[in-house]
C-alpha cells in the first residue's frame, strides 16, 4: 500500500463528504477508493470513518489522523513546490468563495489580470453571501466580511469595511430623519439576512455603545437589494461604503445619524490551516492583500 497516495485518498473523501465525490475528483473508481481507504484503517488498526447509508463522519481517532495527513501532504506539496520553483509558476485549480456585491465589485475585476500572471491556474469561483462550509463544499479559499471570525480557518485581513445608517432623501423628508438610535423604532428599517446581530444595530458615540432593536419592514440575502431598496424610499439601511459610497457622495442616498459611528467590519481571506492547496492559496491571497494596499481601502479612497 502506498500510504501516501492512501492518505490523500482518506483526505479528499473526508472534505468531498462521500465516496463516490472523491473518487471522481481523484479519477478512480469509487470501489478503489474504498479499498484505498479500508487498506489504510487495516493498517492502522483502528477505525477512521463512520459509514452510514447517508452519510460519513470521522471517528475520534479518524479526526486527528485527519488533520495530521493535511499537514504532512501541505509539506509533501511545499517541498514538490521548492523543487519546481525553477517554473515559477503556480499550478493547479483554485476553487474560491466571494460575498454577492463585494465580489463582484471589488475582486472580479481582479481576477483576470491574476490569471494572466498565473497562466498555469485554473479557477472557480462562486459567489454567495452565506458563509460556506470549506470542507463540506470544497472551497480552498473564501472572502468573508465581518465584526469577528470565530473560526478554526485560518483567516488574513485585506481591507477594513465602514458601514454607514443611510436612507434616501424622499423617505427622511415624508417621515422625518432620526435624532438618535432609539428614534429608529419608529422607522422602517430594511435588513440583511446574514446580519451577525439580526435587527439589533449597535452605534457607538464618545466610547459609549447603544443597541437598538429595529423593525425590519423588507429583509433580504442580498446586500444590493437592501441598496435598491434605499434608493427607492422604502426605509434606512444599514449599509457597507464599498457598495453605496458613490449613492452618498452623489446625494442619492443621505447618511442618518452622522454623529454616531457603526462598528468597522473586516475584509478577511479564509482558508484551511495547512492547505494542501498552500502555493496556489498564498498566491491570492498575497494578490489580492498587495491590490487593496495599505490604508483606506480603494472605495473610501
């Protein structure tokens, strides 16, 4: 038995979920897969995997083995990578998670430009607002934006977000414009499904924070809906700069409560700790860390 090709084998069914997914991905049959698998618990005497009808789950044991045979192939693929750095050249597939309006915004226009330095790469990307299960999906890397990360990934800031209260002009002049959080009780608020703090909206002003509970009149999974929304006059939203800082500064959105500030979100890549995938993983990431730069993010520039 090879074990190295059994451990990589044992990896890729656990992050595919299933036999037959991983096999397809490592271009063997689902039978050799399972044998692969099998061959390798017979040799360490101990059960790895929880096979089910529906599904797969790693044993106590299988847990540690698992974590151990991605850092030992993440250095099997590092050391692969030194001995071909003659190519200079990053290859292989890249699978990569973007929010909706960010993503499209701000790193899709990125990419082809990170292909054309990168010709060996391929990538897929996907985009969505929720936050992705890595393994379960088998995504390699993520853009995800929020206050904090509780996570096990390992997660590297790109650019700060600023996140403004903003309602239209005709909405602030028919129902009045807010003196303070607490007035947003009484206005029509609209909200964002994937909020980490659902209705509670949270001001700060001179070290002191206020949490207000507010009516989500039209709630939604997509941060330019919310916009569309705004612009529309149907309520004030809670919104990031990177996706309605030119409605402000071409006045067709107005901020609502200037003297107070909203907590600062964070940009972050995510990936798992000791990636197989490292080279090509470090290589968007360091793209797109030097593209956003330094200090004000390019869209409060």
């Amino acid at each position: 038995m090879d074990r190295l090709q059994a451990m990589k084998v044992f990896t890729s069914v656990v992050e595919a979920g299933a036999f037959s997914r991983a096999a397809e991905q490592l271009h063997l049959s689902t039978t050799a897969t399972s044998r692969l698998v099998a061959d390798l618990e017979k040799h360490l005497g101990t059960r790895l995997l929880q096979r089910t009808t529906r599904r797969l789950s790693l044993t106590e044991t299988g847990s540690h083995y698992y974590e151990r045979c991605r850092q030992i192939l993440a250095d099997v693929e590092a050391a692969e990578s030194l001995a071909a750095a003659a190519e200079a050249q990053v290859r292989g597939v890249l699978r990569l998670s973007l929010p909706h309006s960010f993503g499209l915004a701000y790193v899709a226009p990125l990419l082809p430009d990170f292909c054309a330095r990168n010709p060996a790469m391929q990538l897929e990307v996907a985009f969505s607002d929720r936050f992705v299960d890595l393994v379960e999906e088998g995504i390699d890397m993520a853009v995800r934006i929020a206050h904090e990360l509780d996570t096990h990934l390992v997660a590297r800031p790109i650019a700060p977000v600023r996140l403004v209260a903003c309602a239209a002009p005709a909405y602030l002049a028919a129902q009045g414009v807010p003196a303070t959080p607490d007035d947003l009780r009484r206005h029509r608020c609209l909200t964002y499904s994937y909020a980490a703090d659902g209705n509670a909206w949270r001001f700060l002003r001179e070290g002191r924070v206020e949490t207000v509970q507010i009516k989500g009149h039209l709630r939604a999974n997509s941060g330019e809906m919310i916009r569309l929304a705004a612009l529309a006059g149907l309520g004030i939203a809670m919104q990031p700069t990177f996706l309605i800082g030119a409605d402000l500064r071409a006045g067709r959105l107005a901020r609502v409560l200037p003297d107070y500030q909203l907590e600062t979100a964070t940009a972050y890549v995510v990936y798992l700790p000791g990636s197989r995938r490292s080279a090509r993983v470090h290589a968007m990431y360091e793209y797109l860390r030097d593209a956003f730069g330094p200090g004000e993010p390019p869209w409060d520039r």
